[in-house]
C-alpha cells in the first residue's frame, strides 16, 4: 500500500508513504459502479433528506462555493446512471446506513486500505491499467484532450494525451473495468472511504481496517481521481483529504463496501 521510495509523482508531502505491506485476512464485498445519482434519489425521496445549498465548482485554478448548487442541480448535465456528486462523507455513511437498512444486509464505505487492494487488483504498476499515460483514457475519464479542447483557457497543470470522449462526469461502467470487474476505480469522480485524515501512513493499520483513531477525524480521506484529475491524481496510491461535514464537491461521490 501506498507509493514507493523516489515516485516522481508523489506528492512533496510525502502523504503516500511509507509503503507499507497490508494483510486482508477476511471476505468483502465491493461495488462494481459508482453509486448512481438515481440510486441516491431513492434514499433521498425515502429518508426527506433536506437539499444541502452549496457545493464546491472547478473553476481553475480555484474551487468556489456555488449556492444553489446540490446533487441533484448540478453545473453540468448529467444523467440517473452518472455518480452522485455534491454528496458529503455524513451523506454518503447516512446513504450506506439506509440501504442497510432496506436490505438487511450491512453496507457501508470502503476503507482506505481495501479500497486501494480493490483499486490495485493485483497490479504493482502506478494504475491498474499500467504506467502508460496514453492508456488511461480506455479505464478513465480525467483530465484529457477532451476538456481541454473544451476549455482551452484554463490552466491545466497537465492532462491525459488521449481522447476519453467526456468534458464531465461519465455515466458509471462506461470505461474498461480494472482486472477485479470494478469500474471507474480511478477517475470520473473520488470516491469517501471511511479513514480519518492522517498526513501519511506512520501507524496505519496493516489490517485493512479504517483508521479512526490518531486521524484527524473532522477531515475523511477520498480516493481514486476523478474528471478533474491528470496523470498524477489517477494513480493507485494518490489520496486526498476534505471536510466530512461541510464539503460538496462537482468531483466528489462514493461506492459502497458489504461486509461477508
């Protein structure tokens, strides 16, 4: 888990090591997509879950609040079969809680360590497709020629050299899936898993279980790159970090994990 030694892409931070050797010594489930905008609209007709007012836009290079902006409003057009975003890490334990619930079955996010082993599937390479750039846009839908074609004026740090054919989010399965039949494990939009916010791995668990003791509990780690990430954020080992009650975020949904 995590990046090794001299990763020319690791973060100057160095928030993805140490690299470090994880055992998973028990069975789970994952979601082979994103969980949907019309999936969460079932939880939110359900439950009455009230519309949050607010969510963060890329508008490069910064990341503003737009009130009025929610999951179901959002500043590009989407589809029932697009991943939910604008969906906070409170929302998306809540989502998990209530499909539990309706299912008798126990739902609930992925942690970090299980998401990365699902995301890896095997693999050593920097993504599950391989080191080579060129091929992303066959598993991923990120920062491409496509958007910056679109947006010619924005100032991307770097992109993607391939045509992935979506500006925004992509409706879930429409990529190649990694070698476990998971789709869109890098890319389209990150994904909330349970951990707390620790600036690196000293102390994290080598069981796969979520680390939400000595975190920064207030702040969840989110994963897998999304339509606003180039080479460097589509990566097996690239982790972020955000606010678990207050941010939306146009790039920010989730899948869900059931425990065997």
């Amino acid at each position: 888990m995590g990046s090794p030694p001299g990763d020319q892409h690791q973060n100057a931070a160095g928030q993805e090591q140490p690299q470090h050797r994880v055992t998973i010594a028990y069975a789970f489930a994952v979601g082979k997509l994103e969980v949907m905008r019309d999936q969460y609209a079932a939880f939110v007709r359900e439950t009455r879950l009230a519309d949050p007012d607010g969510c963060n836009v890329h508008e490069p290079p910064r990341w503003p609040t737009i009130m009025g902006l929610n999951w179901h409003n959002t500043p590009f057009p989407q589809t029932g079969r697009d991943p939910v975003v604008c969906v906070s890490w409170q929302e998306a334990q809540a989502y998990a809680q209530w499909l539990s619930k309706r299912t008798g079955q126990s739902y609930r996010l992925l942690t970090e360590a299980e998401w990365e082993y699902a995301d890896r599937a095997g693999t050593v390479t920097q993504a599950y497709w391989g080191d080579d750039p060129m091929k992303a846009c066959k598993y991923a839908n990120g920062v491409d020629a496509t958007i910056t074609e679109r947006f010619p004026k924005a100032k991307w740090e770097d992109i993607v050299p391939c045509h992935d054919a979506y500006i925004f989010t992509a409706p879930v399965g429409s990529f190649q899936p990694n070698g476990f039949g998971l789709y869109d494990m890098e890319g389209n939009v990150f994904e909330w898993v349970e951990d707390c916010w620790a600036p690196n791995f000293e102390g994290a668990p080598t069981d796969g279980s979520a680390r939400t003791q000595d975190g920064e509990c207030a702040k969840r780690v989110n994963r897998g790159g999304s339509w606003t990430s180039n080479p460097t954020g589509l990566r097996a080992a690239h982790r972020d970090e955000d606010n678990a009650e207050s941010t939306r975020v146009v790039d920010l949904g989730f899948r869900v994990a059931r425990s065997l």
